[in-house]
C-alpha cells in the first residue's frame, strides 16, 4: 500500500476528529420519543354498562371484564407502559386480584400515568382507535377526547380519537364484541434525575 503524505494524514486525523464529536453530540443531548402500542379486546354481553374512553355510552349490552371493561383505556394503559418499557396491565392489574373488581380505568389510568412519571416521561401525544359495531359513538367522541386529555394532562389536540364500525365482519360485525387499538408518543422529561435513562432507572 502506498504511504499517505502528510497532508493526507492531517486530513484523515481531522476526518476521525470530526467523526467522534458529532457521534457524541446527539446521545448527550438530545432526548429520543419513546412509542408504545397497546391493543384490547372485549366480549359484549347484555345487561353491563359501556363505558368507553371514561364516557358512559347508553347500549344494550356492555363488555364483559373483571374492572369497568373500558376496552380505549386498557389499549391506551399498555401503549403508555410499553414506550416506557414498563409491566403491561395484566401484570400491574391482574383480574384475579379483588381490588380491581369494578375498578373505574380512569383511576387506573392515572396509576399509569404516575408510573411513567416516576419511570422519567410525560405523555406527548396519543392516538385511540375504537371498532365498534353498535352503538354509534361519533355522538360521544368530543366527551371522550376531553376525559382523555384531561386524564393524560396535555391539551386536547394531542389527543386522537377514531371510531368505526366493523361493517358486519368478523366477532364486531356480529356485535359479539369490541376492539381498540392505542398509540403512545412518550419523551423523557430532562428535570427528571432518570431522564437519560439506564436500566436501573425502568421498572419500578
Ligand atoms: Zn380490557
């Protein structure tokens, strides 16, 4: 091989220079969002009461659960405890445990929310996607989105809210059942002493 002149070692030395200072700027400073997706299922059965997204929706039939069954929230909790690389809801809340029986999601919701909290990040942004077959819910969506910002604390345009219905098909078309998927943008908080995070700081 051919031995550099000096002029070309100079410029490799300042290529190898260059390379390590922008490799080392982004990983000190700049905090990565973190996402997470949840997805939940329910059977309908008549006679329970359809609460969806924190919203009391009049129907026939509701959704047969050890908690409030509120299908949104239970996707929405496990979005949010997967971008933090946390236990999902069947681990923090197991329908074998008595506590939870009836429990009202909201509340749960907030347990989730202070994990994450604790766990070094804050919401960013969520997207909802509800597959219902009946009743209608565009009526309730604004209630929702409201429950829903308010229980995240950020403001209602980081809150997305879908519904649709499964046009006949499958266990939704047939109404034996309802569905919901969730997206969760979260970022670490940089007053959090965890922020940049470790294993040691996930988990708790
Ligand atoms: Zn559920």
């Amino acid at each position: 091989m051919r031995p550099l002149s000096r002029g070309e070692q100079e410029r490799q030395r300042k290529r190898a220079r260059a390379g390590r200072t922008s490799r080392a700027r982004p990983s000190a400073r700049v905090a990565v969002p973190r996402v997470g997706f949840g997805y939940d299922v329910h059977r309908l059965v008549p006679g329970r009461r359809l609460r969806l997204c924190g919203v009391d929706v009049p129907s026939p039939v509701g959704p047969l659960a050890h908690s409030d069954g509120d299908c949104a929230l239970h996707a929405l909790m496990d979005a949010i405890l997967g971008a933090c690389g946390l236990p999902d809801i069947g681990q923090l809340f197991p329908n074998t445990d008595a506590r939870f029986a009836g429990a009202d999601s909201r509340r749960l919701l907030a347990e989730v929310v202070e994990r994450a909290r604790r766990a070094g990040y804050r919401v960013s942004s969520v997207d909802v996607f509800l597959l219902v077959e009946r009743p209608r819910l565009s009526p309730h969506l604004a209630a929702m989105r409201a429950v829903l910002a308010g229980c995240l604390r950020v403001s209602p345009d980081a809150v997305g809210l879908q519904a649709t219905s499964g046009e006949g098909l499958g266990f939704v078309g047939r109404g034996e059942g309802l569905a919901a998927w969730a997206v969760a943008v979260m970022t670490a908080d940089e007053a959090h002493p965890r922020s940049h995070r470790t294993k040691k700081g996930i988990g708790t």
